[in-house]
C-alpha cells in the first residue's frame, strides 16, 4: 500500500518538504519513494502540488497523511469520500488546569507575592 507524505528538506531550523507517494509500512526516511508530487515550504505558505500525479496515486489507493489532506485541499485537489477530513476544531487539552496559577483564588496569590517580598 502507498501513502502520501511530507518528508523533510532543509537546513536545521529551517525545514522544507517535499510531498513523496511512499511505501506505507516503512519509516518515512528509509522507504522507497515511488514519485515526488510537490513540495510545501511552512515559511511561506507557498505549496506546490501537480495535481494530475497526485489524483492518480489517490485514484489507486494511496493513503494521505492528515496534513497532506489539508494541503491537498488548499491546492484544489478533489479528495475520494474515503479521506478523512482533518478536525480543526481539536483543540489540546490540558493536565491538571486547577494548578495554574491564574485558576488560583486571588488571596492565596497576593500572599504569596507578600511572602516573596
């Protein structure tokens, strides 16, 4: 089975990818790369997709990453049902919100302050 990835490019600090149709069941540094169709710089926003290629291996059966999904989207390739649309309403939950410091009663941050001074 084929998946469509990002594999990165780029100097440290400063990444640059390029969408690659893969084997799917190998790490994505180590497996065989069937095509390159496009490239994604996060710098600029700038994305590069040949869309022909791309529908071809969607047509086929390759699997797209979720951030490929997006990408793909935003470049105006017609996705098949069985993608599934990214959720962008998720939002990261947080452990243990009752310790932070602005979910604490006031009085016991002013007589920390006091304490400190």
């Amino acid at each position: 089975m084929l998946a469509i990835r990002l594999q990165r490019l780029g100097r440290k600090g400063y990444p640059v990818y390029r969408l690659a149709v893969q084997e799917a069941q190998r790490h994505p540094s180590s497996g065989r790369v069937v095509a390159y169709v496009g490239s994604y710089n996060p710098h600029t926003k700038d994305v590069s997709v040949n869309k022909e290629t791309v529908q071809k291996y969607l047509d086929t059966g390759a699997q797209p990453s979720p951030r490929v999904v997006k990408l793909l989207k935003d470049a105006g390739v017609t996705l098949p049902r069985w993608v599934k649309d990214v959720d962008v309403s998720k939002k990261k939950a947080i452990k243990n919100s009752e310790k932070l410091r602005k979910n604490q009663p006031k009085e016991e941050v002013v007589a920390e302050e006091s304490a400190e001074a």
